[in-house]
C-alpha cells in the first residue's frame, strides 16, 4: 500500500515578476491551479499534468494572491505577493 504524497511550493515569495510553482505527486491524475485576487475572485484557472513547474504571475498586477492547487480530494493554498 504507497502512501499518498502532495506537496506545493511557490517561489521566489515575494516577486516582483513571476512565481514559479512546483508541485510534487505521487498521484498520475491532473493539477488545477486557481489563481485568486484579494477579493476572491478567480483570475485564472489552469489545469496541468501531475509533477509540472508552472511560472506564473507575469500578467499579475502588484498585490496579494493565493494559489489554490487541487488534486483529486487534496487541496493546498498558497499565498504569494507580487509588488
């Protein structure tokens, strides 16, 4: 029996560009990754194979996001600043 393993990392945090997100599983099913503004409101949604780097935040303006990245029933959020 494998143990389920899901890790999300975001850097560097605070950018001034760009983010570059890693997320780590041992799971084969596809990531989906929101981006949310400081009111909650949903950016962008990507959807992205399992394992994937993504750089993200160039079309960002300065400000507080997080970063929503579910894999089946496993949700991480991650906060990050662009200024």
């Amino acid at each position: 029996m494998s143990v389920f393993s899901f890790s999300v990392s975001a850097f560097p945090n605070p950018s001034e560009s760009t983010f570059n997100l890693q997320v780590r599983s041992n799971d084969a099913r596809e990531v989906m990754v929101n981006i949310i503004d400081a009111q909650g409101r949903v950016i962008r949604s990507i959807i992205t194979p399992s394992n994937q780097n993504l750089e993200l935040g160039s079309n960002l303006t300065a400000g507080v996001y997080l970063l929503e990245v579910k894999q089946g029933d496993s949700v991480q959020t991650l906060r990050v600043l662009k200024y």
